[in-house]
C-alpha cells in the first residue's frame, strides 16, 4: 500500500453519505432516471437509422425485442456496479472511480470528463427545448436559451432531492403525450409492412439497403446506450443515496430498463402506426415530428411546447452530475463559479447551434464511457464488489482499458463501421482491465486518512 499523504485534497476530504440522508428507491433514484427517459430527445428518434426504414425494417416485434436488449444491457452492464459501489460506500462517483483510474487520474477520469460532458447535455436540452418553446411564447429562442439554462444549473446545484422532486410529476406530461399518440394510430398498426415502409423510403433513383435483423440490434444498442453511457456511470451517485442493495436493483429496473422499454417502444409503436394507415409513407421517422402529422399543426403546436416544459428534469439531472463533479474534483472553488462557467459554455452550444445533432453527441458520449463503464465493472468483479480504496498516481490497468475502448468506440466517426459501437467500447475496456489487472497492471493501493 502506498502513502496516505498521496492522496488530492478531493480524496482525503471525501464523507460518506450518512445512512439518514438515503430514501427508498422511489423517491429518487427511479423518478430521476424516468425523467432522463421521458425526454423527448431520447425517445422521438428510437425508429431512426442511416438506412431505409430505420430500426423498423424488419418489423415492428424485431425493433421492440432489440430495444429490450437494450434496456437490459444498459441496467445490468452499465449502471448496477456503478450503483452497488455507490450505495456500500456512500462516495460519489469521482471517487469510486480512483480505484480504477488512480487517486491522480481519477480527477481527469471520471471526475472532470464527467463534468465537462454533462455541459453538453445541458446544451443539447436548451437548444431543443427553447425552439419548442419559442414557437408559443412570443420571445427569441436564445433569450429562453439563456433562462432555460440558468434555472437547470440553480436546480442542479440544490441537490438530487430537488432534481427528484422536479422530475416527480412533469414527466407525467411526455407520458401521456405518448399514450395520447398511441392510441391515435395504434389501430393502423395491423397495416403496418415493414417492407412498404422500406420501398417508400428508398430515395428516388438510388437503391438503400435496409438494415438486417443484426444491423437493427446494432443500431438499437447504439442509439439507447449511447444516450445512457454517462448516466450508468453516475449510479454510483444515485447509489449514495439508496438504502440497500435492494433500492440499487429496483431503481434501475423501472428507472431505467422500464422507462427506456416504454417510452422509446411507444415511439416506434407511433412511427408503425402512422406508417401502417399511409402505406409506408411517411414524412419522418421521427415521433415528434409526427405530432403535426397526428394530431393537426394547432393542436401539435401545443403539445410540443408541453414537452418541452416537461425536458426540464432531465436538465437539472445534467447539471446535478456537473455539480458533483466539480464540488468533488474542485472543493476550494465555488460551485456556483465552476458550474455558472460550464453552464454560459452550454448555453453557447445552444445558441450557436452547435448541439443540433442529437445521435452524434450520443455516439461520441458512448464512446467516452463506454470503455469507463466496463472498466468499472471489472474492477467491481474483481474485488468482489468491496471497493479497495484509491490506487496510486495514474492507475495503469484503468487507462490502458479506456484507450483502447475509446479507440474502438470512437471508429465510426472516422469511417470505420464498428457495430453497436458503445457496447464494443465496454467490452474492450472491460477485457483490457481485467487482463492489465492479472498482468499486475495496478498501482498500489493508498488507504484512506480514518475520520476523527
């Protein structure tokens, strides 16, 4: 074992979450998650993919088994040892981590990558919510851009117990907007031809090929883990705050695996049914954009500023990870300071629309947590969920298996077809932990200063 006095001040200052501080998974953990879920930026592109006919190619019960893979994939690879870690320890995130990524290289990795990526979702609500909202409100979107953001950040700050009770009733709002909808078309879906829905969208003169069953898989995991990359990495911080091994389990089968199953299944279910009653043509394979197309331009118009109002949990849960990180990785700066600059940086993504690309963000997202996850998971593995403690300096075993999960991860946007390419990124970092650690790959353990 190495040296306590190695130990960042973030490290050695860390306290547990107090027993009197944790709630029954209900109460946080689950309405928190669901409201992530329930954003429409999540679930309005489910049936969309570079190819004719999307993720619904091969049929409607294909896209929705995939999409329940996912769902598992995302509970059980990706969120529950993060989850578990957190709740036995009652430390947050960017601690936990430095058993993986060292007491040094934890500050960059997850702690500050955590941070600085949250930003970028914030920027991606803001942007898509202000232009929601600004098509009702008689104000300029990026003056709303510029609210929208402040108050997610106040929200942020205040703690999960306000992100949990923002996010307890207005995701009640895209719920039954998506209930609403589907009871609009869900009598077309016996028409529904997967095969109609693919000719209608082959463009004029040139010869798209649909996707397989495989490539429809590949393509679901990498929409739904892509979005949930970072958010299964920051269970640890919802684990602080559940009560039980129980809690970790509950909240993230119906925060999570529950909440991803319905609402992006209820998405694809709309994009059949408005496909199955237009024989195959339709405007968009994007839910949302369907709205006018269901339920007239007045009527839409309304309910997309409601969705909107109702993005806002989601929001404050981007901003609470931000905040933990930088309250943990920078205890001596003001959080207000640390998260008001990264929160003016997201509302300048915003504004200048750099965030308008929604999947692509989710691609390079998984690709940044998806080795960090599986890393996480085999050092969960290895000490058979009892966290070791800080390990010295730069943990060898941590960074070797995030390079080369990155790598691999990263590959499609430089040309390179990997399939489900998040989840390629997990197993790689999760492969490469495991073999480094046998190796002995790992700097030593720095045992934490005991509380007076």
């Amino acid at each position: 074992m190495a040296n306590s006095n190695q130990l960042p001040d973030y490290i050695a200052s860390a306290t547990p979450n107090p027993a009197s501080n944790r709630a029954p998974w209900y109460k946080n953990t689950a309405p928190t998650y669901a409201g992530i879920f329930l954003w429409f930026v999540f679930w309005q592109d489910a049936a969309k993919a570079s190819a004719p006919g999307g993720t619904l190619s091969q049929g409607l019960g294909w896209a929705l088994l995939c999409l329940a893979l996912s769902a598992v994939v995302c509970h059980a690879l990706f969120y529950l040892a993060p989850g578990l870690f957190g709740m036995r320890t009652g430390l947050p995130l960017y601690i936990v981590g430095t058993s993986t990524f060292g007491a040094t290289g934890g500050f960059l990795m997850p702690g500050f990558l955590m941070g600085v990526l949250q930003f970028g979702w914030v920027g991606v609500n803001v942007y898509f919510s202000s232009l929601a909202l600004s098509a009702v409100i008689p104000v300029d979107a990026k003056i709303i851009m510029v609210v929208w953001g402040a108050l997610a950040a106040f929200v942020g700050l205040k703690g999960i117990q306000y992100v949990a009770k923002v996010a307890t009733y207005l995701p009640l709002i895209p719920l039954v907007v998506l209930l609403w909808l589907t009871a609009k078309v869900i009598g077309n879906l016996g028409q529904f031809d997967a095969g109609a829905l693919v000719v209608a969208q082959q463009p004029t003169g040139a010869t798209g090929v649909p996707l397989g069953h495989l490539g429809v898989l590949a393509a679901m995991l990498t929409y739904v883990v892509g979005f949930f990359a970072t958010a299964g990495a920051a269970g640890v911080d919802f684990g602080t705050s559940s009560r039980n091994s129980k809690d970790v389990q509950m909240g993230g089968i119906i925060g999570i695996a529950l909440a991803i199953f319905v609402t992006a299944g209820l998405a694809l279910v709309i994009v059949a049914g408005v496909a199955g009653g237009a024989k195959g043509v339709v405007s968009s394979l994007s839910s949302f954009e369907l709205i006018p197309t269901i339920l007239g331009k007045d009527t839409a118009k309304w309910v997309m500023f409601l969705l909107a109002i109702a993005a806002f949990p989601p929001a404050c849960f981007s901003s609470f990870i931000a905040a933990n990180s930088f309250k943990t990785t920078l205890p001596k700066v003001n959080p207000f300071v640390s998260v008001g600059i990264g929160t003016v940086v997201s509302v300048v993504l915003a504004v200048t629309g750099l965030v308008a690309k929604a999947i692509s963000v989710f691609v390079i997202i998984g690709a940044s947590f998806g080795p960090i996850c599986g890393a996480m998971l085999a050092d969960y593995l290895l000490c058979k969920g009892e966290w070791t403690g800080p390990r010295a300096g730069f943990n060898p075993a941590g960074w070797i298996a995030w390079a080369l999960g990155f790598v691999v991860g990263i590959l499609p946007n430089l040309g390179v077809n990997v399939p489900a390419a998040p989840v390629a990124a997990f197993a790689v970092g999760f492969v490469a932990y495991f073999l480094c650690a046998k190796a002995g790959l790992q700097s030593a353990i720095v045992p934490l200063p005991k509380k007076s």
